[in-house]
C-alpha cells in the first residue's frame, strides 16, 4: 500500500492488485484440491456405489504423496542446480525483498552442496520450508488436505447430503476459528469449501446455472474478488482496506492472521460465483484456460526459480553492469531497467516460463506418473504372483 496521503497506484487498487499478487491463488489451490480430490467419491457414493467411492478412496490416498513428493523433488534439484552454478548471485542485491530473501548462495564444495540438497528433499515434508524455494511451504499442507479430504469422504459418503453437508459446515468453522499458523484458514477453510462445491455439483450439475437470479453469479465472483484484495501489509493506510480489517477483526479470533481469513472468504465467493454461472463456466472451459489449468502446478513448482535468476537478470542487468557503492565502499541495491525494459522482461519471463511448465507437462508429469503407478501396483499385488495378490483382496 502506499503511505497515507500519497496518490494510489493502479496495482494497489481493489481486483487490479490481484495481478501481482499471490495469496489468493494458494487459496484458490486449496480449494481445487478440496474439489477435485472429493468429486469421484462423491459421485460414486450419488450413483449408489459406496464400494466403488471407498476404492477410489484408498487408491487416491496412496497415490496422492508421491503425486506431490516426486515433482517437488524435481523442482528441488532444479532450484539447487541454478543456486550452486550461482544464477541466484544478483538477487541479493535486489530491491524486492521477497526475491531477496530467497536468494541461496552457491555452496563452496561439492560435498556441502550435495548435503544441502539432500537436506531440502527433505524439509520441505519435514519443517514446513525449502531453503531453495520458499514457494514450497504450501506442499506440506497440499498433503495434509488431501488426506484431510480422503479422512472425511470416509466419513461423509455413507451419509445423507444434508448431514455431509453439516459435516462440511462444522470443518469450514473450525478452520475460520483455528488460527494457529494460518493453517485453519489456509487450509482448513479452503479445503472444506473445496468439498462442499463438490457435493453441490452432484446434487445439481448442470442445472446449478439456473439457480440464482440473473446477475447473482457476477456479483459474487466480483465480490469474492474484492474480498481477495486486501493487502498484505498496512491495510490501515486506505479507507476500504481499513474497513475490511475493522470489519475482520470484530468476528475473529483476537490473534488471527486477517488477510488469510479474506483471502479464503474471497476465493470461496468467487468459486461459488463460477459454479451458478453458466458463462464464467464456459470461459473457464475454453482451450486457454484449460491449458492454464494444466500447467499450474508447474508454474507453481518453477515460478520462483525463473524470477530469482531470469527475471532478475533481465531486469537489473543494465545497474549490475554498472555499480553503485555507498560512501562506505558498500554495494547498494541495483537499480530496475525503465518501465518499457521491464515490460519486455516480464513478457519474456512469462513466455519462458509457460514454455518449461509446458515442457514439464509433456516429460515431467509423465515419468512421476509412471513412477507412482508402478509403485502403486506393487502395492495391491498387481502383476505380481497370483497367491499374493489374492491375499491382498481376501
């Protein structure tokens, strides 16, 4: 935000600072993953096949952490790989400072290289942090939804919708009231919501369009819009901002992390906004869009990486060829190029990065699948000696 008083900029304002934001798009993922994780036992169990839902259960659940672990790993190595051939030296002296936190400096032997990147695999699952992509504190959490989900459509496919639906009610209100980390509303919230959707979609389908009065739908994905828009930092330095944290804050607990809790409520509203729209579903299922959607989890994976070394190189380049150093003989942060030169960057950056998540698509995706399929199969015996596997189905 800008300082009080001071003219606003077109990016700090409500829906147009979504562009370069971030927050609410770790909800929308988790309220994807709600949604697509509970969707097939749903069905199922509404096609009166509650045996076929607890199988896709079981089957997705075992799946689910290498269908995580494996392209994380990848990224990992990825992200080691540029840090230690030292691709990542100019984003210590930059003036973003998320792009300067993340910066990891090349390791001075080999050995400390392979132990630190041994030790990334690892932490992501095991602390919560990646010293290589900060990006990847969400994973963890991406797990435990999952099987947050899988742990309640065991729970819920048995039930009526009406008491599955309470039992997404009660999950949704135990996330807005645990505020421990953020994960109730980061996680908790999201993925309940995610759920819920799930469940209306097999309850209405294709006749949900028609449910709410005309215009309904485009209020509420603006408004869900509008509600993702507060601001990470110093919200008490415009009036609507202000309001909202007001607002929040009286229906909260007394330490609760505000902007989760709006980026949550918004990301919710505008999902329910897309589900009564048959327009916005159109969109959303044109070619575009569905190749965004199937390159988001690589763009996710390699975003941070392409701008800790691509971005940055193509931006401050012209200041890193010509330095500038304090009264102390200190090097001072560089300098951005003019508007124009980053406006080119950017668009480079973006087709760069589309192109590898693209790629990542078509030779990534493919080898983690063959891994988890194998490793799965082994699992309930298939292809294996025929006494083993009848064991395992007895």
């Amino acid at each position: 935000m800008s300082p009080q008083g001071a003219p606003y900029k077109l990016f700090q304002l409500p829906i147009f600072r979504l562009c370069v934001g971030g927050r609410s798009a770790v909800a929308l993922f988790f309220l994807i993953t709600g949604y697509v994780n509970s969707i097939g036992p749903l069905t199922k169990a509404r096609n009166g096949d509650p045996e076929a839902a607890f199988t896709s259960i079981s089957r997705s659940a075992l799946a689910r952490s290498g269908k995580l672990i494996l392209p994380t790993m990848v990224a990992t190595f990825f992200s080691w790989f540029l840090a230690n051939t030292n691709a990542y030296k100019m984003a210590e002296h930059v003036d973003a400072t998320w792009i300067r936190q993340g910066f990891h400096r090349q390791e001075p032997t080999f050995s400390m290289a392979m132990k630190s990147l041994i030790y990334s695999e690892t932490s992501t699952w095991t602390r919560g942090w990646n010293d290589y992509d900060g990006t990847q504190w969400t994973l963890v959490l991406f797990l435990q939804g999952s099987m947050m989900v899988y742990i309640t459509m065991l729970i819920g496919v048995m039930t009526t919708p009406k008491a599955r639906r309470v039992i997404f009610a009660t999950l949704w209100l135990y996330g807005w009231l645990c505020y421990k980390d953020a994960i109730g509303p980061i996680m908790t919230m999201n993925i309940a919501f995610g759920m819920f959707v799930a469940d209306l979609h097999v309850t209405y389908a294709d006749s949900a369009t028609t449910i709410l009065p005309f215009g309904t739908p485009i209020l509420l994905i603006l408004l869900g819009m509008f509600f993702s828009s507060y601001p990470q930092d110093n919200p008490t330095w415009s009036p609507w901002s202000n309001s909202m944290r007001a607002l929040m804050a009286t229906i909260t607990p007394a330490e609760a992390d505000l902007r989760r809790h709006w980026d949550s409520l918004g990301a919710s509203t505008a999902l329910l906004g897309i589900f009564f729209s048959a327009r916005a579903r159109q969109i959303l299922s044109s070619p575009v869009f569905n190749f965004l959607g199937r390159v988001s989890f690589p763009v996710y994976l390699l975003h941070n990486q392409l701008m800790k070394s691509l971005l940055v190189w193509m931006i401050y380049l012209p200041s890193a060829l010509d330095p500038r150093f304090n009264e102390k003989g200190q090097a001072m942060d560089l300098q951005r190029g003019s508007r124009l030169h980053c406006f080119v960057a950017i668009a480079v950056f973006y087709y760069v990065l589309y192109r590898l998540a693209y790629a990542w698509v078509l030779y990534v995706d493919p080898l983690c699948a063959r891994i988890v399929k194998r490793a799965t199969g082994w699992a309930y015996g298939e292809g294996g000696p025929p006494g083993e596997k009848a064991l395992l189905l007895a």
